[in-house]
C-alpha cells in the first residue's frame, strides 16, 4: 500500500527509531570512549588538583571558561531561534525548527558542566545555592542558567508531544512494545482534538515568548559578570551586546552544520532543501558583518586607552609571539571567508556553506579563548622573578581530554533524542499547507 506523504516521511527515521543501525552504534561507542577518557582525566584532576591543568594563580581560567562560554551561548542562541520559528510560524521553518531545539537544550546541559571542572573542591558545589549572595553577578548567572534551562526541557517536550502521539499510534514503524508504552505515557493522551490543539499552541506561544528576553537576559548576566569587573579586556559596556551578537552568530552556523548532517543522514533534501541553506547562509553573513562592528569597537576603544596596562593588553592581540595568530585567524575565520564567500552567488551552495559555518565555529572558538586568556596574563601589577609557565597559559592533555568529552556528551545527547523521536516534527508538517521555500532575495544580486 502506498505511504502518505507525511508517513514515507517517518519512515526515513526508520533507524534509530525501531532499532539503531551499525553506524549509530559505532558513533555511539566512539563517542562514550571520549567521555570515559574525559571521566579518567577528571578523576586525575580531582587527586592530583589544577596542577596537572595549565591553569595557575594568574590565568586561573582556560579551556574550561572557554568552553563553558561557548556552549551555554550555543543554548541560548537555539533557544531564540526556535522560538522566532515558532512566533513568526514561517513555513520554510517547519523542518529546521526542531534541530534548533534540540541544539537548545544540549548547550544548556554541557556548557555549565565546564564550569564545574574549574572548582578545585568539586564537593563544595552546593555551598553555590546554600551560601548564595544575591549581590553576586555568580548568583544571577546560576539563577539564569537554571532559568533557561526548565524553560528549554519544557519547550522541547511540549513541542514533541505531537510527534509522541504519532509515533504512538503509528503503523509504519515497527517499533518495541516498550517504547510504544513510553510514547503512550509522553503523549499524555493527545488525540489531536480541537481543546488539546488549542492548548498545545497557546503553551508554546507563552514559551516562546518567555524564551527570547529570558535567554537574551541570562547570557547578557554572563557578559556582564566580566564587563563589571576592572580588568582591561573585560572592563567594557559592550559585553553583554558582544555575548549575545556571537552567541547568535555561532547558533547559525551550528543550525547549518547539524542541517548538513541531518540531511546527509537521513536523506531529507526534499525537506531541508538547498533554499534553507541559503536563507541561513545570508544570516550568516549579516552576523558576520556584526560581529566584525563589535570586534573593531572592542579594539579601538582599548587601543585609544592611554594606560600601561591596556597598552600592553592590545600589543598581545597584535603580536605573532603572543596572539597574533589567534587574532589573525579569528578575523579570517569568522569575518574575512563569510563576509567575501557568501556574496559570490556560485559558492552558496550546502557543502560549501556547511564548509564556512564550521570555519566560523572554529573562529568564534578562538574568539572566546581570546577574551579569557591574554586579560588574565595581563596583570595590574608588573610581574617579576616568576617562572613563565606561571604568567603564560598553555593547557595540558587533561583539558583537552575533558574538552572532547565534553564535545562527545552533547553528540550522545543528540543520537538519543534521535532514538526516540524524529528530527524533523513530522505531526506540525502535516497539520500544515504545502512548504515552499521561495527564492531568496539575493539571489537576483547575480
């Protein structure tokens, strides 16, 4: 019997819904090897201390801040996106919207993971809501962290309860008793009647429309725990604005590299078609075009700045033996190869778009490690008589193994949403009209 539309597909989601196939598992097994040696490093942390790290009493923070800064941005960034989709309800949006959510959720549980591995007595943790200071700029960024995470978990299982009650119901599937009984549990007895749609809706649009301040707020508290201290580098009013730009920035590009993989995967280029790739490439470049506004105002203000201490903090940016190269391929990455490549009509095609979305991962990467690493080596205070491993921040195999692990948990985070539910909301696609993606506007720039 011929398969409705919407029914062929689901069944492209065949693996890892009914059983996970051998390439699930095998990224599955690599991925947990990652964790373990990230969990064997983190035991050697905890015996041995931040010794074994580079982390010392100057830069007492490295790849870990690094990577908490980034990930947690990556959270908020799915978090507004996922909410726009869902509040403009652009059509073109439908089978994207979920990899945002999915993203969501992922960099709020893993990024503030990191910020724990930089504790040296991880068993005072609870001495941060037990002991909390509400003057403290850590208390807010802890409030919001935990803010936007139950709004995130909250908004995605709303959003899947639809696809819980298909797959509950479903025929073409063949799927274990099991998970037929979870699915009938998360459903919570969804029929599709008129009431439940009603709510359904009117709980996402109160969501999404919580999500967006929410998100912008909490990751402005992060920028601003750095802008309101003295540091030069840090002292500044355009941190928090910086934080949101990038984090918004990097949310594309993961949206276009998970769209990429997603699509490979599972062979959905009749729903995550090529126009999609171009409406996120043309985002891209305008974030490109932002962040390189922000860079120049972060630099020129430091530069004009005639004391000692930011003179020498600026003269690192610029300097090969310093950070020049980091600055260099910040620039490159993030704002040269977008801002050139993606006005050339010939190159906005999905691999190639895929291709600039991960050098601009990597650059906005780099973009962290710069904001954390040259401040903390450059102190008030001339520094003398010290042993240069103790000025000069270099991290060890133990952050690197933690910062894979780290990686590999949000990847295992993802096949498992992927076990139980589709990546593409396949009950809101069917409950609507024809997607059609038009042509994007640029493209009569050719």
């Amino acid at each position: 019997m011929a398969l409705s539309k919407y029914d062929e597909l689901l069944t492209k989601f065949r693996k890892p819904l009914e059983k996970p196939g051998r390439n699930w598992w095998m990224l599955f097994i690599a991925m947990s090897i990652l964790v373990a040696i990230g969990i064997v490093a983190l035991i050697l942390q905890i015996v041995y201390g931040h010794v074994i790290t580079g982390m010392r009493d100057h830069v007492v923070w490295g790849l870990f801040i690094v990577n908490f800064i980034f990930f947690l941005g990556m959270g908020y960034a799915g978090a507004i996106m996922a909410a726009i989709f869902h509040l403009t309800k652009l059509k073109w949006t439908k089978p994207i919207h979920r990899i945002a959510e999915m993203f969501a959720l992922v960099g709020s549980c893993v990024g503030p993971i990191f910020i724990f591995l930089c504790i040296g007595r991880l068993d005072k943790i609870l001495n941060l809501f037990i002991y909390a200071r509400l003057p403290s700029p850590i208390t807010w960024d802890v409030i919001a962290i935990m803010t936007a995470l139950i709004f995130d978990f909250t908004y995605l299982y709303i959003a899947h309860i639809r696809d819980f009650a298909k797959l509950r119901d479903t025929k073409v599937l063949n799927l274990p008793n099991w998970k037929r009984n979870l699915y009938r549990r998360l459903s919570l007895g969804y029929r599709g009647a008129p009431e439940q749609i009603k709510l359904l809706n009117q709980a996402q649009n109160i969501l999404a429309v919580t999500i967006i301040p929410t998100a912008i707020i909490a990751y402005s508290l992060l920028g601003w725990l750095f802008g309101m201290s003295l540091r030069p580098g840090w002292h500044s009013t355009i941190f928090a604005p910086e934080f949101v730009i990038v984090a918004l920035y990097s949310g594309i590009a993961m949206l276009i590299l998970l769209m990429w993989i997603y699509r490979k995967s599972f062979k959905l280029q009749q729903w995550i078609t090529d126009q999609h790739f171009q409406y996120l490439g043309f985002a891209m470049f305008i974030f490109s075009m932002a962040f390189a506004y922000i860079t120049f105002s972060e630099y020129i203000t430091e530069w004009y700045n005639v004391s000692e201490t930011s003179g020498k903090w600026i003269s690192k940016f610029l300097d090969p033996s310093e950070f020049g190269v980091y600055s260099f391929f910040t620039i490159l990455l993030a704002i040269v190869i977008p801002g050139i490549l993606l006005i050339i009509p010939r190159l906005r095609t999905p691999n190639k778009i895929t291709l600039i979305a991960i050098a601009v991962l990597l650059g906005l990467w780099i973009k962290r490690y710069l904001i954390i690493v040259p401040t903390l080596e450059t102190p008030f205070f001339p520094i003398q008589d010290m042993r240069p491993e103790y000025v000069h921040y270099s991290a060890t195999w133990i952050e690197w193994a933690l910062t894979l692990g780290g990686i590999a948990l949000g990847i295992i985070f993802l096949m498992i949403f992927n076990f139980f539910a589709p990546v593409v909301p396949v009950s809101d696609i069917e409950h609507s009209d024809e997607i059609v993606v038009p042509k994007p506007f640029y493209q009569t720039l050719k």
